[in-house]
C-alpha cells in the first residue's frame, strides 16, 4: 500500500510539474464586457482551439469586464505597452491612430454582410491595413476585421424614423467618433456622444431620444424598456477590429504563429455566425417589449444614402489625399466583391 502510494505520488508529481512547464507561452487578454457578451464567448473559442492546437504550448488568460483596462484606449495603450497581448477595438478607435480607416466606417457602404465579410476576408487587403497601423502605432498587429454585433440602426424613443427628415432636431446617441457624428449632423441630428455603461440611463431618463445600435446590443443591454421604434437602415457593418502585440506574435516560432492565425480564424467564424443566430431573438425581444420595426424599401435607403453624402466630403476633407486614396481603394474592394456575388447568383440559378 505505502508503495502504491508513493508511485500515484510521483505520478501526480509528474502530471504536475509537466503542467507547469507546458505553457511555453502566454497571451494575456483584457476586454471590457462581461462573460456573457459575445466578445467573451469568442475568446472561449480561440483559448480552446490555440491551447489544444499548440499542445499545451500557448497559455490563454481572458480578463472580462474592465479587470485589467477600463476603455479601449486604456486596453490598446497596454498592448501597444506589451502589457497585454490581444484586444478586441472598433474601425473608429482605430481611426484615432490611422485616420484613413474611417473610411471603413462611412454610412451606407457595405450592403450587407456577404459583401463585408468579403472584403474583410481579402488578405492582401488586410495586410495593407496591418502595415499602416502598425506604422503608426508601432505594436498593435492586426488579426482581423470581424463583426462586433451585426449593423448598426436607429433606434429613438418616441418617433418612428422612415425618412432622413423624421431625423431632424433628434438627439441621439453616439460612439465618441468623427464619422458617426457627422453622419447624424447631416440628417438634422443633434450628436450625443455617451459612454456605452450610461447609454441605458440616458435613454431611461430622456437625456437622448436614440441610439445607433444593432439589435442584439440593444436587447442585451435591456433598451428595449425605453426604445420603442428601430428603423433597419444598415447605416454601418460593425467593424470589430482585433489587435495582437507585434512583438510577443514576432517571438512564436513559426509553427505557433499558424496556431495563433488559424484560432483567429475560428474565433473570426463565431464572431460573425453570433449576431445572425441571436438576431431573430432580439428582435422577439424587442416586440414582446412593445417595439416598432420598419425595414425600409430601397427607395428610402437611397434617400438616406444620398442625404449622408456630406460625410463623405468631410471624411476626405479631413483626412487628405491618403484619405481619398483609401475610401477608393476601399471602393474598388466593394465593388470587386460585389461583382463576385454576382457571378454567383447566376452560377446558383442556372
């Protein structure tokens, strides 16, 4: 007996210390919702598939809810620090950095996620984006451009929204972003720019008559109890760009760094599956809760398409002509994308 139990001893001994010494390597990985957000449960994703992937080899640690970085710009300086590894940002926040990718976050340019996700799955594409952020940033290494919630809509209170006139003298919700604001300035809108953990209060309290959101944020964060109407004017794909230390994915050997790229692949595919598949709840949600949903023709899409060109003008305006160069290239993007959708609509109904 006193030998079976000094060898399970050892045994045990063994398991551990080989545990301990497994992880060659660890990615440490703050973000600022809470477990039950998508954002989480897609980092779930890529913990589980890049541990077992690697063999033990990478470590995955997932800080939620503002543990380690209470706003995005906190989290990003803290890569950019090497203090963290991996972030999840918005097109906007990176903006801040490199002022080109506005452009990404125009109204009205991608015209649905097929089309998106097309562009955004061009790597030649993405690896011109990666190289001018990092260029300008340094550190921050782009993985992906995936989706953080579907597309953003108008949502208010109190009036439907149809046209871009029943915008007029509205005050509504904003990210902190140049491009959202003007686009709400040229429909007649009066900007708010609210942090996101206050925007349930602003609404219950009527410090704005809306917000723009997609449907699955709004029902998780409960504002169905003051919105009544949403509007689905596809106004922006949201863009969620996800951003690794350059340095700490520069020291994997070259068989990690495939592991690391394709677990961002297998996050990628949750993160964009998520908002299609909790959509249809949402909007049950929001109907239980006494809410309106319009789904404009194409005719109204196109009247707030052509009443939002103004921000176009000043996205070039203030960015120059690197802005232009890359709202043509993004262009260019979309339409090659398109076409190809085309080509397979008419291979499919043949």
């Amino acid at each position: 007996m006193k030998l079976k139990a000094l060898g399970l001893s050892l045994l045990t001994s063994v398991f551990l210390t080989a545990g301990a010494q497994a992880a060659d390597y660890k990615l440490t990985v703050p973000h600022v919702t809470n477990i039950d957000s998508y954002n989480h449960q897609s980092l779930l994703v890529f913990k589980n598939f890049v541990e077992s992937r690697s063999n033990g080899a990478i470590e995955v640690e997932i800080y939620p809810s503002g543990q380690l970085c209470s706003t995005a710009r906190e989290c990003l300086a803290g890569v950019q620090a090497g203090m963290f590894d991996y972030f999840q940002t918005t097109i906007p926040e990176l903006a801040n950095y490199w002022a080109p990718m506005g452009a990404f976050d125009l109204p009205y340019m991608l015209r649905d996620d097929r089309v998106a996700e097309c562009v955004y799955d061009n790597e030649d594409f993405l690896a011109d984006i990666r190289t001018n952020i990092l260029e300008e940033t340094q550190n921050l290494r782009t993985m992906m451009v995936s989706n953080s919630g579907g597309w953003r809509n108008f949502a208010t209170t109190d009036k439907q929204i149809k046209s871009p006139e029943d915008v007029q003298g509205l005050k509504l919700r904003t990210v902190p972003a140049p491009i959202q604001q003007e686009l709400v300035k040229a429909l007649g809108g009066a900007p708010t720019p609210i942090s996101w953990p206050e925007v349930y209060t602003a609404l219950s309290t009527g410090v704005v008559d809306g917000t723009k959101n997609g449907i699955v944020d709004i029902t998780t964060m409960k504002f169905e109890e003051s919105l009544n109407y949403i509007v689905l004017d596809g106004h922006a794909y949201m863009g969620g760009v996800w951003v690794m230390n350059n340095e700490k994915f520069n020291a994997f050997p070259e068989e990690l760094q495939r592991v690391v790229i394709d677990g961002v692949q297998a996050q990628n595919q949750f993160l964009r599956a998520y908002p299609k598949w909790k959509e249809f709840d949402a909007y049950e949600v929001f109907r239980k809760a006494g809410g309106t949903v319009y789904t404009p023709n194409a005719e109204e899409k196109k009247a707030f398409r052509d009443a939002t060109a103004p921000v176009r003008d000043f996205f070039v305006e203030s960015t120059g002509e690197e802005g232009q160069v890359w709202l043509e290239r993004f262009e260019t993007e979309i339409q090659a994308c398109e076409a190809a959708i085309e080509a397979d609509y008419a291979k499919a109904s043949k």
